[in-house]
C-alpha cells in the first residue's frame, strides 16, 4: 500500500537580526524618554502651582484648614484706595467688619464677568438676610480706562443691590491686582480702534474674612448654591473646605 506522501515540515522561523533587536531597544527607550519627560512636566507645574498658590485644595479652591495661607499666600489680598460707582473714595478699611466676595473683571467682558456676578448674587440671594449682610460682594474693574463710576454704576444695577464696583488709576488697579494676584492684559486685534478691545483677565472670586485675611476662593465654575452652602458653613464658624 502506497503511503500518501507527507507534508512538508513548516520553515523554521527567522531569528531576529542585530538590527531589529536594535530597532526594539530604540523604541522602548524612545517611549521611556517620553514618559520620563511628561512626569518632569507634570512635577514642574505641581511645584510651580504650590508655590503660587501653597496648600490649596484643588478641587474646592480652599486653603487647606480654613486658615490663612502660608507666607507665600499670606499677603494675598490687602490695602487699597479705589473709587465706588458713585464717585465716593473707598479703602479696603470701609470693608472691615464684613466678609468680601472680591472679583476682578470688567464691565465690556462679554461672558465669564456677568456670568460670575449673577452667581454671586444668587448665592447670596440663597442665604438668610442676617447672613448675607455680613457678606459685600466687590467687582475691581481691570479695565479702567473704559470703567468710569458711571459705567460701573449702570453695570452694577444689573447683578445686586448691595454690590460695590470700583475702579481707580491704571496705576492704583496695577496695584491691587498684584496684592490679589490677579492676572490681566489687553487683547486687541491688529487695526482695531483704540477703545475696541477686550481684557484677559483671572476668574476667580476671593472671599476676604472680616480682618481682611485671605479664606478661600471660588473658580468661575461653582454654582450659585456651592458658594452659598459654603458661605453659610462659614459663617457659622465652618471649615472653609
């Protein structure tokens, strides 16, 4: 009986050349390098964030504890003279006593400024008379030029009865916004009318305690009832986290 003829034996498979096993090693130190770069990024920016900001909550825009912040912080916020929408001089002293919700903005901002006000007098719309009126809601102009009294008097009417607007010199706005840390710059489009422009600016509301310490901050994000839950925690002698 003729036996069927077999199959032939599959090839061996190639072993890998010096070049390729070159090719491999090149590649994972490639991907390490890479990973070992975004890891220095991402330690550099927690550290330059500690520094700027010391131990805040990231989440909640607290200071951890509910106390003021460490000597990098701890000088956020303090005095100014500025002048209110009806054209009265005010210093931080006027405040003392009270508790501020301190924004900086400005009244041309098309979004995130009216947005921020309305959720600052929502909050405080939430809270019991007694307890929003230990509470001065402040918007500090950034754009001074544009920003009169007048101005800011039309523009306050919108949002709460009790909010102060100020504006002041470029040079007295210069100077508190570097006391809160705030950031701001003219953006204006290459053959744009002088008084066509807008300002960027840090979003974010200080609530200042009635000795005029830094508590905590709210990012433009919170809503109207986080702010107000907090405020009142606060007020009842709370954490500010």
């Amino acid at each position: 009986m003729t036996k069927p003829p077999s199959s032939p034996a599959p090839p061996e498979p190639a072993s890998p050349s010096a070049g390729d096993d070159r090719r491999e090693r090149s590649g994972r130190f490639n991907g390490l390098a890479v990973a070992l770069a975004v890891l220095v990024l991402i330690l550099v920016g927690f550290v330059a964030g500690r520094h700027y900001f010391g131990d805040f909550d990231a989440i909640t825009g607290a200071h951890r504890g509910g106390t003021a912040p460490p000597d990098a912080v701890g000088a956020l916020g303090g005095p100014f003279t500025l002048t209110n929408q009806f054209g009265d001089s005010m210093s931080d002293a006027d405040f003392r006593g009270s508790y501020m919700l301190v924004y900086f903005g400005f009244t041309f901002c098309p979004d995130v400024c009216p947005m921020t006000l309305s959720k600052i007098a929502s909050a405080l719309d939430m809270l019991e008379e007694h307890e929003a009126e230990r509470i001065v809601p402040i918007l500090i102009t950034v754009d001074p030029a544009r920003d009169t009294p007048e101005q800011l008097r039309l523009y306050a009417e919108f949002f709460h009865p009790r909010l102060v607007a100020l504006t002041g010199t470029d040079e007295q706005i210069a100077d508190v916004a570097r006391k809160y840390r705030v950031y701001f710059a003219k953006v204006q489009e290459d053959g744009a009318e002088p008084d066509v422009y807008t300002m960027d600016h840090t979003a974010i509301t200080y609530l200042m305690g009635p000795d005029g310490v830094y508590i905590r901050h709210f990012s433009h994000q919170a809503t109207p009832k986080a702010i107000a839950d907090r405020l009142r925690t606060i007020l009842a002698g709370g954490p500010a986290v």
